[in-house]
C-alpha cells in the first residue's frame, strides 16, 4: 500500500514539474516612471482577479507544487542556472521565511536578465561638459503641470470622489495632495511602467552591483508580498526599479504601508481606491499635518526653511513648512515636492470650479 501511494506522489509531482516548465517567460519592456502624457495610454497590467491562490497551510510552503501556478523544479535552470547568488538567496527565503525550494527554483528558472534594467542602474559616467542648471525647475515643472495632467487629474478626483474623502478623513490628509501624488508617479494611471517586476529586481540583485544589497531586500519583500497577497508573482507589472500601482510603491513600502481600502480581502494598489488609500496611509504615516501649509513664495534669505529653484527668468525662492517634507520622504528631491504641491493646488482649483461648487460636496 505505502508503495502505491508513493508511485501516485510521484506522477503527481512529474505533472506539476512538466506544467510548470511548459510555458516561457515573456520579456517584458522597459518604461520610465513619470513621463509625459503622449505615451501610449493602453489599459494597464493589472493582477488577475480571478487567480488568488487559496491560502493555506500549503500555499507557496511545505508542498513543492502546491502552487496553482505551476512553479516547481528539483532544481534550477535557465539564465540563473550556475548563479550561486540566487541558489544563496533561495536558500535564504526557504530557511528564513518558509517558501518551498523547489517552488522557488521554478520561480527562478523562468527569470529573465533584463539588460536595459542594468543599463538604466549602471549608465555610463558622463564625461562630458557640465550641463546648465539655469531654468531646471521651468524644465522639470513643465513636465507636470500642464493643461492634460489638470484635466486628467480632475477626471480621476471625480471618478473616485467617495474613495478620496472617505480616505483624506480616515487618514487626516488633504485630499489635493493624494491626488497630485498619483498625477506625478502615474499621470493617474495611464503609466504603471510595463516591466516585470520580478525580472527587474532579479536583475538588479544579481546583475548590478551599486545598490544591489538594496533590491535584494525588496526582493524579498516582493515574494513576501505576493504570498500574502496571494499574486501570480509574474503577472505584476511596473517601473524598472520595481515600483508597483498608481503609487509607485517599493514592495517594501506596500508591506509597510499598503492598505485593503475597497474591504475585498487584497490589498491591490492597481485598484484606484486601495492605491488612493494606501498613499493617504503613506503620507500619514510620514506625518501629514492637515490642513496646514506646504510651502509659500518667499525672498532669498540665510534659513535652512528656504528653497531656491532655477527658472530661465531667475530664481525662485520658497518657504517650506513640515508637510513639504513628507512629501519629499515619497521623493526627496525639491523639484518633485513642488510639482507634487503645485498640480496639487491646480487640480484642486478646477475641481472646485467644475464639480464642488453646488455639489454639496466640500474640499477645505
């Protein structure tokens, strides 16, 4: 008896082997987060909805194929095949956190080494004439604020208006700025990006070397993520560097920080109203003051409060106050806070104009 039960584990277990070397990984292509908007605006990748897997005791652990997406191999093939960096890592990830070694070989077999990944981490050192800084402020704000990213934005206010009260209630954070947060990162999601993300942080764990440490650690925190949220961790999508949703999040920050704010048992940041959540959280976490100011036009003086931003007609010169520090803890660059505040304040002016006034609906 005990001898036909283990002919049977056996055929079982050469049937998920051969289902999960059937299919070969799509490359995936390379975009940059925060272009403009004349990039193409197909729908985006989103999760399957219909393929959770069952949580259990099993998912993703003791059983080798217990996966109901066909992941499973004695042992590791592909690109990575002789990398002793990833056979390290896997063993990392079943020793620490209880993955499956042959699921994770399976994984890994399927892993593509994306070159333009190592090329846009590792660009050659520039060797040529310092470039002007003179109008770098004009130049970058131009990139934001502009008549499609106000309308866009307005559209998106408009389309999840009970998901961005409720939210800027819950978490204490005006609700101008979850917008302007999700124009910048995404142009309110016509820009998730369109790599894999699991591709990409292999890439730049194993294939690069500058931050390498860095993405090993969102590795993990990706595989993490995708059990619990129970992902086909080849199915999402998002920049270069592993950002995910119409918030960029770094699967470490969607552990930390993303929330299920739809109440559908997934926290699934290409949901606009748990990735409008999940950025209230963000900034709340962070430590929003609401209603408090951002920043105000100021003169030059000798105070740390004060930024200088260059413009071709001169430099601006800008008082910051706590809130323009949160934002700088999603971006830490000045540019990009000012471009997150100013879109914030526009988008909120012609919301105003076209939808609040009469609508019984209040924006303070």
């Amino acid at each position: 008896m005990a001898n036909l039960i283990y002919k049977r584990i056996s055929k079982l277990a050469l049937v998920a082997l051969l289902a999960g070397c059937a299919s070969e990984p799509v490359p995936h292509q390379v975009e940059e987060l925060k272009s403009s908007p004349q990039q193409s605006e197909a729908p985006p990748a989103r999760y399957p909805q219909n393929r959770r897997i069952q949580q259990s005791p099993d998912s993703y652990g003791k059983s080798p194929y217990s996966s109901s997406y066909g992941y499973g191999a004695y042992k590791l093939t592909g690109t990575y095949a002789n990398s002793p960096a990833i056979r390290s890592f896997i063993q990392h990830m079943v020793s620490k956190q209880g993955f499956s070694e042959t699921y994770l070989n399976g994984l890994f077999s399927r892993a593509n080494r994306l070159d333009s990944v190592i090329r846009l981490e590792s660009p050659a050192p520039y060797t040529g004439p310092s470039k002007p800084q003179l109008g770098s402020w004009t130049r970058y704000r131009n990139k934001f604020l502009t008549d499609a990213h106000i309308s866009n934005g307005v559209e998106f206010w408009r389309n999840n208006a009970d998901a961005i009260q409720q939210a800027s209630a819950t978490y204490g954070v005006d609700a101008e700025y979850i917008v302007g947060i999700i124009g910048v990162e995404t142009y309110f999601g016509k820009n998730f990006g369109k790599t894999c993300i699991i591709d990409a942080l292999t890439t730049l764990s194993f294939d690069t070397s500058r931050r390498a440490k860095y993405f090993t650690s969102e590795l993990e925190n990706f595989l993490l993520m995708t059990r619990d949220e129970g992902f086909d961790p080849r199915q999402p999508q998002g920049s270069w560097a592993g950002a995910m949703g119409y918030g960029q999040f770094m699967p470490s920050s969607f552990r930390k920080l993303a929330v299920d704010f739809n109440n559908d048992g997934r926290r699934d940041l290409w949901h606009p109203k748990d990735a409008v959540g999940s950025v209230a959280n963000y900034f709340s976490r962070s430590g929003w003051q609401l209603h408090s100011p951002v920043t105000k036009r100021s003169g030059p003086a000798n105070d740390d409060a004060v930024i200088e931003l260059s413009t071709y007609e001169g430099n601006e010169f800008w008082r910051v106050y706590p809130n323009f520090k949160v934002i700088k803890k999603y971006n830490n660059s000045n540019k990009y806070a000012m471009a997150v505040h100013q879109l914030a304040q526009a988008i909120k002016q012609k919301y105003q104009q076209t939808y609040a006034a009469g609508s019984g609906y209040s924006i303070n």
